[in-house]
C-alpha cells in the first residue's frame, strides 16, 4: 500500500504486479466497519485500478501500456498460465 501511494510508476508496477501470484487471504474492514475476507491478489488488483483503496486516495498511476511505449517496462505483463504454457 505504501508503495503504491509514495512510489514511481515503473517502481509500483514492477514490484506490486508480482504480487499477483499470492493467494493467501487478507482480513479488510470496510467502510461500514465490518470486516470482509478478500485474497491478497484481489487487494493487489484494486491497488493498481483504483483510485481511492482504504479511505485514502491514490494519486494517479498511468496505465501500464503507456509505459510500455515510454520504454519504462518490458512488454506485457504475463499471467501465470502464460508462464507456465511458455515453459512446456
């Protein structure tokens, strides 16, 4: 979450993304005070979709295909099932 609200793009993209692959389930309390059981990597998708995560807002994060362009990361970002269709 720091990282996403302090961090530079590539740096939030490179690292957060990652994070994706990580299941493990995560105790959130909403906004009416109740509690709700989400996964890490739900968590990790409204991080880099969402503009207000936790009460706080994010400051804006360009898309990542932008970036992409710019040169600031390499390609596409590649799903498990791609990683693993890739190897056989």
């Amino acid at each position: 979450f720091y990282l996403r609200l302090t961090g530079r793009p590539k740096d939030v993209y490179s690292y957060i993304e990652s994070l994706y692959n990580d299941y493990r389930k995560l105790r959130l309390r909403t906004v009416s005070n109740t509690w709700e059981i989400i996964h890490m990597d739900e968590f990790i998708d409204s991080l880099l979709r969402d503009t207000a995560v936790c009460g706080v807002s994010l400051p804006r994060l360009p898309k990542r295909e932008h970036l992409v362009e710019a040169g600031y990361l390499d390609g596409p970002r590649l799903s498990v099932f791609e990683v693993s269709s890739a190897k056989s």
